[in-house]
C-alpha cells in the first residue's frame, strides 16, 4: 500500500460529476491538487470546476483506462458506480474506498448483515424475493414496515411504507417490479423505527487506520430528502460517544479510506438507543455544515484521506443549521445572500426540477449558542 503523500500537482480522479464531485474539487484545489472528472454527461456541476474530464459510460473499459492513466488515484462521489467499473480500474490504480465499501453500501441487505455483524444494530429485516416471502416477512416482522429496493434506491425512491395490509398491492407490485423501473429488484423488508430524532456521523479513516470524526449531526428530512442539518445535534454526552465508536467500528471492519456517512435513528425507548440505517461510502449531504463550521471540511479530509495526507482537525468554531435549496427554493439563495451569517453554496444546475437539490446554506452562530437547555 502507497502511504507517501501524493505530491502537489497530482491528478485525482473522480467518478460522478454531481455536486459532490464538485465540492471536493474545489477543495483539492488549496491543496495543490488538480481533479479530473469521469461521467456519463458533458455537463455538471463539477465539470465547471475540474481541471480535465471524459465523457463515458461507467461500461466503456477503453475510456477507463484512458482516465486511469490520466490520474493519480482515484475516488467517486456516488455509491451506485457499478461495482464492476471500480473493480476494472483497481487493477490499474488505488481506488478509494475499496470494493468491499462500495458493495457493502450499494446492497440495502449485505449492508445489513455487515452492520450486525459488526455489532450494530439495525432495523429488523428480511429479504425479499417473492410475494410469499413479503407475506412471510409481514407475518414476523409485524406492521408498520418499509419495504426497499436492496439496490439502487435513493431519498425515497424504491420504497413503499406498509402501515396496514391496504397497502400491500402497492408493496406487492414493488416485489414484481411492476412500478419501480428497475430491473427485477430484490427487496428488504425493513420494521419501522419510531425514532426521536435522525443523527449522521460524519467520519473520515486514513490509510494507516487513523479515525476522525465530525461532531454528529441532527437532520431533518422532507418527502424522503434532507431538508436540514442542525449541528450541534440534541443527543447526550452519552448518545454521541455510542455513536461515534459505532462509526468507529463501521469505518475500521471495511479497512476503509476516504469520508463515510453513518445515518442513524435515534430512540428513548427499548434497549438499543442508536439504530444505524444506512452508511454512504463518500462525502454526504449531512456533513456540508463542515464547509464553513469547520477548520477543514468534509470534502478537505476525504481528499487529504485519499491522498496519504494527515487528516484534519474536525474542531468547530461555530454551531450552524445547514438548508438545503431543493428545486424553486434555490430562489431564496439571493435573501440568504443579505444574512451576514450565511455561506451559500449553489451548485451551477441549469435546470430546476422538484426535488432536485440545487445548492445549500450554511447559516451560522456562535458555539453553543443553539444548545437547548
Ligand atoms: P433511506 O432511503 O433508507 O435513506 O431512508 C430515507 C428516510 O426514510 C430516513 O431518513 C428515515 O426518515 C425514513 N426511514 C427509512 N427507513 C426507516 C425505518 N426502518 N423506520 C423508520 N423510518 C425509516
């Protein structure tokens, strides 16, 4: 394994040209580093950032190998890469995170079963192949469930809530791939979690196993979508250190290298306080408020990470509510823009769409001033 720092000028390569992929551009940048993009589209938010890019299918072995021998090493900004894709370009060059990461993530139920297995809990579940198994499953897991794609599915899409049986020919017909668009999906019945409150755990794992980690925060969701981030969140002492060492454990067990997000549901009742429910092997919207709250941010410590750099402080100097601007709400950009304690980030998306995530605010206070006593 390659511990040297990559030196000043080097190329990192990245998968996905959203805005992810765009924030951490900009953050190579002070770094000496130069980005260059790979993705299907000749536009994106990050394509106005980069320094170079190629246009290609995630397929196009030809064009992989051209940007493989263009880069110094590689990362992506979203989990549904094929994992094949990552697998070809790891012959040629370090990918960071691994396979294992992507492939644990990218499957709703071996994601699961690596949770479990090292020692976190999460919802109650059981796979889903057929309608026997949906009815077998609601049998023993009991109602209110969520049934999900295992692959593909995101903010919401490939998911139906079952809160009586009247709801199950919806649930039935996501089984039989009849409503989902996707190509046969394999499902997971997951319980429903009567949780309290939805924390992330936003943390970064370098390559010598050396572990920092974001104050955790507390998120607000909106028809399936991150609407916001408070930081900090209304956890205990207690609460915060479980999960940090979750976290801990999650990001070491994958021998991972790079930023990962933990979301988890938080509850006052039952034995177990902290549910995890799912883990993104990249930067992740809930740690955006590390832009402008932190010393380093996010998108600082995952290429500092991948790059065999040390990682980052991850002290706050501020407490900070971050907001999103989904579809027509990116028109409030321009009031924020009179807040003197605004940071506002739009991403360059030419077209507004509903529920499209267009840009953020970071709105900023001083340090624990947003503590509720
Ligand atoms: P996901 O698609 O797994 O990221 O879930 C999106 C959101 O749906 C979560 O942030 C929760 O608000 C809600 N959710 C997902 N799974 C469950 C569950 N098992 N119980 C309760 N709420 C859930």
């Amino acid at each position: 394994m390659q511990t040297r720092p990559l030196a000043p000028n080097s190329v990192i390569g990245i998968l996905g040209g959203g805005q992810l992929a765009r924030m951490l551009s900009l953050a190579a940048a002070p770094l000496g580093y130069k980005t260059c993009i790979y993705c299907p589209e000749d536009n994106g938010p990050a394509i106005d950032v980069c320094h170079s890019h190629i246009v290609g299918d995630y397929g196009d072995q030809a064009k992989l190998k051209q940007f493989a021998a263009k880069v110094d090493v590689i990362t992506y900004e979203f989990e549904n890469i094929p994992a094949s894709t990552i697998a070809f370009l790891n012959q040629l060059i370090t990918v960071s995170p691994n396979l294992k990461s992507l492939q644990t993530s990218q499957d709703r139920l071996v994601e699961k079963d690596y949770l479990n297995s090292v020692g976190a809990t999460t919802a109650p579940y059981a796979n889903i192949a057929t309608k026997q198994d949906l009815d077998n499953a609601v049998r023993k897991l009991g109602l209110p469930a969520i049934l999900k794609t295992r692959t593909m599915g995101y903010d919401g899409k490939g998911q139906v809530g079952i809160k009586t049986m009247a709801d199950m020919q919806q649930a039935y017909d996501l089984v039989s791939n009849n409503s989902s668009g996707l190509d046969k999906p394999n499902c997971i019945l997951e319980g429903f979690i009567n949780f309290d409150l939805e924390i992330s755990v936003i943390i970064a794992r370098d390559a010598a196993g050396n572990v920092a980690i974001f104050e955790p925060s507390e998120n607000a969701h909106k028809n399936h979508i991150l609407n916001s981030s408070t930081i900090p969140a209304q956890i205990s002492p207690d609460i915060r250190a479980k999960a940090c060492q979750l976290a801990s454990d999650i990001i070491h067990g994958l021998d991972y290298v790079g930023v990962l997000g933990v979301e988890t549901f938080i509850t006052t009742n039952g034995n177990t306080p902290i549910i995890i429910n799912e883990i993104a092997p990249r930067v992740h919207n809930s740690g955006h408020w590390t832009q402008d709250a932190c010393y380093i941010s996010q998108f600082e410590q995952h290429i500092r990470a991948i790059a065999n750099l040390p990682l980052g402080s991850v002290a706050r100097h501020s407490d900070v509510v971050m907001h999103n601007l989904i579809g027509d709400g990116v028109a409030l950009a321009s009031d924020y823009a009179k807040q003197a304690n605004a940071k506002i980030h739009l991403y360059g998306k030419q077209e507004i769409k509903t529920g499209r995530k267009m840009g953020h605010v970071n709105l900023l206070f001083p340090l624990d001033s947003l503590i509720k006593t």
